[in-house]
C-alpha cells in the first residue's frame, strides 16, 4: 500500500510516495543521508552538488552490480546446461 514519507537531508525537508516496506525505505533514506551528508560535510560542496555527487557515485555502482548479476546469470546458466547435458548423456 502505497504511503507518504517526509525525510529531511542536510536540513531540507523532503516528501514521497511509496509502497516499498518500512525497513526497506529507512535503509534506503539512511544510505543516502549518509552518503549526501558525508560529501556535503566537507564544506566544500554544496547539498545541491553533494546530491548529484552521490547519485552519479549510486548510479555507476548499480550500472557494474546489474552488469555483474547477468554475467552470474549467463554463468549459471551455462553450468546448468552443462549438468543437464551430463544427465541426458548418463540416460
């Protein structure tokens, strides 16, 4: 069920809808407010920047974590061909 949830980031107040679970979205809220108060609590960045900073950073994370799920994907397939192949040979 889809719900409203205020957040605050480097002093500013943000809101959103979701229908991910509660434990799901406060790991979520806590990795980024982490992730922008850390870039921005250098006092060299601006929030706004930090913001773009630790998106990108997420971005090229995610970008290398689904490129490395569809090679284990191919992988595992090809292993279960592989048994497979062995079983109908063994019949």
């Amino acid at each position: 069920m889809e719900r409203f949830v205020k957040f605050e980031v480097c002093g500013q107040e943000f809101a959103l809808n979701t229908d991910a679970p509660e434990d799901e979205v406060g790991e979520i809220l806590d990795l980024v407010k982490s992730q922008i108060e850390s870039q921005a609590g250098t006092g060299k960045l601006l929030p706004a920047r930090a913001a773009i900073l630790v998106s990108l950073n997420m971005a090229g994370k995610y970008v290398r974590l689904k490129k490395e799920l569809a090679e284990d994907k191919r992988l595992t397939d090809h292993k279960i061909n592989a048994i497979i192949s062995n079983i109908e040979k063994q019949m």
